[in-house]
C-alpha cells in the first residue's frame, strides 16, 4: 500500500544530504545538560545530523530511573542551538506530544510498548494531528504484523505524511544472543505491504550489548534499511539505563566509519545479464514448487475423505512429529537450515489439517 500524501525521507529536512545511511544517534536516555551537550557535540563532529534522547522512558518495574521528565525538553533545546543538529524524542502520550510541538522537538518516535496500545497510539496521533512533524514507529513487543502495520495507518489517517518505521527486535521464546530477536523476515513484511514507508533499524536494543552492534548494523544497510537508530553515550559505564547497549562516542565513530551501504541496482552488464538468469530460475522454481503444492493438498483431502470414512481422527501426532523428524534430517543432510525447513513445513501442515476437515 502507498501513503497518501507521504514525504520521502530525504524531504524531511533532518538528514545531511547525501549521507548515508540515516543515522539517529545519542543516549538512551538525557541524564543531565552536561551530558546531553557533550552527547551531541561529539556526534555533531562525526557527521550525526539528528541527536536522540530519551526523557521519559517506560520501566518494567516501579522504582527504576524513568527520564527526567519535562526539563529534559530544555536540554535538548540547547543541545540544537549550540550544536545545528536535529533533535528527536520518544512520546507515550498526548501530553508528551504537546510538550514536545512547545519545545521545538524537530522528530519524535513511538516506542515498541506503546506501539502495542492502539488506545495510547490514538492519543497520539489526535495530538499530533495538523502537525508537520516527522514520526518513526518502532514495532511492536511481539512479532505481530498487523499491530504495527495499524499505528501507522492511524498516523497516516491524522495527516502524517512523514512516517518511517523502525525494526528493533521482538520477544521470542527463540534462544538468541540478543536482547531482542531480530527477525529479520518482519522488514520484509512491512516493506512488502508498506513500501513507501522508510525503514529504520535500531540496533542497540535488538543487541542489549554492544558486542552485537556492528554486526546488526552491517546486516541491516544489506537487508535494504535506509538508516539507523544508535544510542551513544559520552560515558556507557555510568549510564542510567540501558548501560550495556551504549556506545562511546569514539566506539560510534569507529562503527560509522566501518559501515558500507550497498546500492539498489548496477549498470553493469554482466551483473544485469547474470540477475536475469537467476531470477528466471527462481520464477521456474517457484512455479514448480506451487505445482507440488497442488499436488499435495489434493492427497491431503484424499487422506481426509478416507479418515472420515473410517472414523478416524484428523491430527495425527505422532505420524507428524515423525515425519518432521525425517525432514530435519534430510535438511541438514543437504545443507538447509533446519529452523526454516520446520517453519515452512510447519505452515504446509496446518494447511492439510484444514483441506482434511
């Protein structure tokens, strides 16, 4: 779907021009004007042209640090006038956004807790409708499509026309390294349904370390995302939250400096030539794989008729835990990814369950 009066991201008059990738960068959360001003002129000097704080930051638990609040605001004014950079915040709620349309907050963004409250995202948007002000919406807690997809719609029917999206990660039973899964295929998804819409990745929350950062970073501008959310802090160590995650100011520069940003296509011939063979291919694999497809939901309505001719239960367990046994094996003895070969299979068999009723 397209957006409707949508600004392109290289409109939004936030980001150096020519810079790539988009990088939002600064501390989890503003700790004091001390920090916030030597957290920007630092960035300011590696070319950072929108500088990020948290102010009012939502805690698991009471009792925690949970931002400074308001006076914050104040901090990052000064941060714009003594450095020229953009400055961005979290909202989770309308008092939040009217504060910040008072303040001069140049971006705000919509955090992963809230975007999971349609009731909380409303208030927002009713808030910010009649503005100009760019919005990036970080998913969702859970890997749910659909709650993400509908806090854009509700910025886009406020009259929002800068919106971006930004992926950092998901709770999962999955064992991960990371603080949050990344699964990766949800930037697909949204793309997929939202393509006019930029998409951000927020590396240092997807890693909860900053061992992970490069690495998550790097597979982001090669997964196709425009920019980057990164949290720097002037001194990680002694940062009031999210400590681990944080990079210095040189770490950051290192990162940036490291990173390389692939470009959509080539005019080279030979690449044009060899893409187009390829995809070919996989056209021609694709439409015999739908073929197979075919073929196989009408023996599974086959092995339904037969089943209830007989009297006997569709779901069959254990005849399926053995067979997903055997693919396991037969995946890993070709050199596919197991997870997938399940994930896939997982999908085909619920769709024989069904054609079995």
């Amino acid at each position: 779907m397209g957006v409707a009066g949508f600004v392109p991201v290289t409109d939004w008059g936030l980001f150096p021009e020519g810079d790539r990738p988009f990088v939002v960068a600064g501390p989890c959360s503003a700790e004091s004007r001390q920090q916030v001003l030597e957290a920007a002129s630092a960035l300011r000097d590696a070319g950072v042209g929108v500088f990020r704080a948290g102010i009012w930051k939502p805690r698991t638990h009471p009792g925690g640090f949970e931002g400074v609040g308001h006076d914050g605001l104040a901090w990052l004014a000064d941060a714009h006038r003594q450095t020229g950079m953009k400055i961005c915040t979290e909202v989770g709620s309308a008092d939040h956004v009217r504060a910040c349309l008072d303040a001069g907050v140049d971006m705000l963004w919509i955090g992963a807790r809230t975007t999971a409250n349609p009731f909380q995202v409303q208030e927002i948007c009713d808030a910010l409708r009649g503005s100009n002000l760019p919005v990036l919406v970080k998913n969702p807690v859970s890997p749910d499509l659909d709650l993400w997809i509908g806090a854009v719609e509700r910025l886009m029917d406020a009259g929002i026309g800068k919106i971006g999206v930004v992926l950092r990660g998901f709770t999962t039973l999955d064992k991960t390294p990371y603080r949050n899964a990344p699964v990766w295929e949800m930037s697909t998804r949204i793309r997929t349904r939202l393509k006019d819409v930029p998409l951000f990745v927020d590396p240092s929350h997807m890693a909860g370390a900053v061992t992970y950062i490069k690495e998550l970073s790097q597979r982001a501008l090669d997964l196709g995302a425009c920019g980057l959310m990164i949290e720097v802090h002037p001194n990680p160590e002694k940062a009031l939250s999210d400590a681990r995650q944080q990079l210095s100011p040189s770490q950051f520069a290192a990162l940036k400096a490291s990173l390389r940003v692939r470009t959509n296509t080539s005019s080279d011939g030979e690449y044009l030539r060899s893409m187009e063979e390829l995809r070919s291919s996989i056209d021609d694999i694709d439409s015999r794989l739908l073929s197979l497809l075919e073929e196989r939901m009408r023996v599974s309505r086959s092995i339904g008729a037969l089943k209830k001719e007989h009297g006997i239960s569709i779901l069959q367990t254990g005849r399926w835990e053995s067979v997903m046994e055997a693919l396991r094996k037969d995946a890993e003895s070709i050199g596919l990814d197991k997870k997938m070969v399940e994930e896939i299979f997982s999908v085909i068999h619920d769709y024989s369950v069904k054609a079995q009723e």
